[in-house]
C-alpha cells in the first residue's frame, strides 16, 4: 500500500482518545509461579513486582516480568470457586487483560462508553506509599478487556498494591523490545463489528485489510483488517475464519479457546538473528516452513541485509511492502491448547504485517494441525 494512502488512514482516525502504547498484557494462568520462570528462563524477561499472601493478597498471585518496554502479568487464583479460576478453567492459559497506557483514564473511559463500550471497570484511583495510578476499563472481543492505566509521579515498581520482585536469577535478556501488535481471533462474520468497534468506540483506523484470496491455502483460509491507533502505536489486526475444505487454524482456536481472544502477540527486535538464535538455544519451538520457502525468496523479496543461509537456519521468514522489509517467525503454542503464540518481528521499514508469508506460513501451520488430528 501506498505511503500517502496509509497516512490518509490514519489522518481518519479520530483521536479522542490518545494512547501512549501498551502498559501491560494480563494472562490468567494455571500456575503463575511457573509461567513466570517460563517467560524468564525461555524468553529473556527479568522479574519486576509481586502480588501474593506476602503483600497481603489472598485472592490471587501475580507475578510481574519485564524486558525493555514489555511488561507481562501471570496470575493464578489462590483458591477454587473464583471468576480467574472459572476464565482459566473455560480457556484455558490466556490474554485477559491488554491494558493502555493514557495521560487521563476517566476520560478515555468515559469517551468510550459514550461511544457504546460495555464497562468493565469504573475509573478508580489507586494509591500506596509510592503514589498514586488511576485505572478503568471496558470490554473487548469475548473476555478480554482493556484497562486504561493513568501513571502521573508514580514510582512503584508497577501498580499500587504490588512489590518489588526482586530475585537473583535473571536470565541474559534476549532483545525483546516491546510490543508491535496484538491480535485477536474471533468469530464468523465478527470480524466488521470488532473493527467497528475500535473505530467508532476507541477511534481507531482500519489501514489493512486481507481477505480470503490473499490468506488461502487449499484447505483453509482467514479474513483479516488490522485497526490502528492514531498515533499508530497499538495495533490490533482482527481474524475471522473463512470457509475452507477443512478447520482452518482460527476455527481450531476458537474450537479450543471455547470462545474469541488473543491469537498472538507480537514483539519486535532489533536482532532477529540473535533473539531467535538465544530462543531456540533455550528450547522455545517455532513454527518451521519448509526448505523450498528459501527457494524463491530472493526472488520474492528483493535484496537484503541478512544472509540467506543463516535465515534459512533459523527458520526466519521475509516480506517485503513498499517501504522496506520485514523478518518475522512465529512460535508453537505456549501452553497446552493450542492456542495463544508469540510472533518475533523485526521491521527494516516495512509498515505492514507478512502477508507475502501468510500462505507458507499456513502450510506450516496445517502441517501442525494434522499432526493434532484436528484440520
Ligand atoms: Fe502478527
């Protein structure tokens, strides 16, 4: 897509609601404790703040992690019979929460009410020792929400409520440098009504959109817009499964995430070759396409930095739009169903999101269907 075109996109986005990028990203899981040695361990996050029975929570644990501008929450209920449990027990490990970091949360709340969003939580300040943050939040597609998060002089290690984590194992950071865009899956035929949803609730613009002849395979296919903030700094593209000859891989997310929620998340780096290189040393799985995707891939892309053999090596896919070009890689499912992954991104101009990988992609990921039986 044209340059022009894409800044007259985003010219229409009308800004009543400025966000300064993502604050946090929330998951509901199974055994906090765990996944947050998982998300240090494995993808290079060091511990940041703590809620628990030690901070006088006896509800939830939350553990915090962070590398460079990324912050993860995992939290697990401390006992049976609570709405995190049931959240957990009906979809398993998941995104609850993609919290949006404002200069003012009552009002980014109260704009988008007005415009028809579902309340999540009413504005509320929150204090302790080290200041003071305010938070709202409003409904999105199936259970996740969007918590607007007002930070002025506060100089806790996270939230009000929360502790510094302090630990002596803090593995090499990997160069994560924070997140490019999140995407959710959702039904048939929902994909316009969430898209209308950030448009006319939240004010955001829609700059891309693919359909099913640009996201088929033989059997399987997927619609896809990408809806931008103003600014352009929070992305959220939104699948819907199209009809294909078989379960396409948003059909099989749905199947198994028992409802809409978020397919990915997808952080940038800086060093795609190094980040995935220190990835796969530490055991995380990543989608493989096969040897004949580098056959053709000078020819599709054009020149580039990198050496194609050390791409090849690790697996890492390229695309190329009008403005530059980007590498991307995609990881297996990071819990048991096959569910919730993370994309690894580095942009070298390019604005868009792979489209040009889409196809071999989902091979790939038919491939791994197969193998689970459920295509
Ligand atoms: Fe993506």
């Amino acid at each position: 897509m044209e340059n022009q075109q894409i800044k007259k996109m985003y010219e229409q986005a009308e800004d009543f609601m400025p966000l300064n990028g993502t604050d946090y990203v929330e998951l509901y899981v199974s055994n906090a404790r765990q996944a947050a040695h998982f998300y240090k361990s494995a993808m290079g996050f060091h511990s940041l703040a703590f809620s628990g029975l030690e901070t006088g929570n006896k509800e939830f644990e939350s553990y915090v992690v962070v590398q460079n501008k990324i912050r993860l929450v995992l939290s697990s209920p401390l006992r049976s019979g609570t709405e995190m449990g049931r959240h957990i027990d009906k979809h398993g490990d998941g995104v609850k929460v993609v919290a949006l970091w404002v200069d003012d949360a009552a009002s980014a709340y109260h704009e988008a009410v007005k415009r028809g969003a579902k309340s999540y939580m009413e504005p509320r300040v929150e204090e302790d020792a080290f200041g003071q943050v305010v938070r709202s939040g409003i409904h999105a597609y199936g259970e996740v929400v969007h918590i607007f998060v007002e930070r002025k002089d506060y100089n806790g290690p996270f939230l009000p409520g929360y502790q510094a984590w302090e630990t002596i194992y803090n593995p090499e950071p990997i160069g994560l440098e924070y997140i490019d865009h999140m995407v959710g899956n959702v039904g048939h035929n929902q994909m316009n009504k969430w898209v209308d949803f950030y448009k006319n609730v939240m004010g955001f613009a829609q700059i891309l959109s693919f359909d099913d002849k640009d996201i088929s395979t033989k059997y399987t296919a997927l619609m896809s817009k990408v809806m931008s903030s103003g600014n352009g700094r929070v992305k959220f593209p939104i699948n819907e499964p199209a009809d294909g000859l078989k379960k396409s891989q948003v059909e099989e997310y749905l199947d198994f995430y028992e409802g809409e929620g978020v397919q990915h998340i997808a952080v940038a780096t800086n060093n795609i070759i190094d980040t995935v290189t220190k990835l796969r040393e530490r055991g995380v799985l990543f989608l493989e396409v096969p040897d004949s995707y580098y056959d053709s891939l000078t020819e599709r892309v054009g020149k580039i930095e990198e050496e194609l053999e050390t791409l090849k090596n690790l697996r890492i896919l390229v695309d190329r739009d009008d403005e530059g070009y980007l590498l991307q890689l995609f990881s297996k499912p990071v819990q048991s169903r096959p569910t919730l992954f993370f994309e690894i991104i580095q942009r070298k101009g390019a604005t868009s999101f792979g489209k040009g990988n889409f196809k071999a992609l989902f091979e790939a990921l038919e491939r791994e269907q197969e193998l689970r039986g459920t295509l």
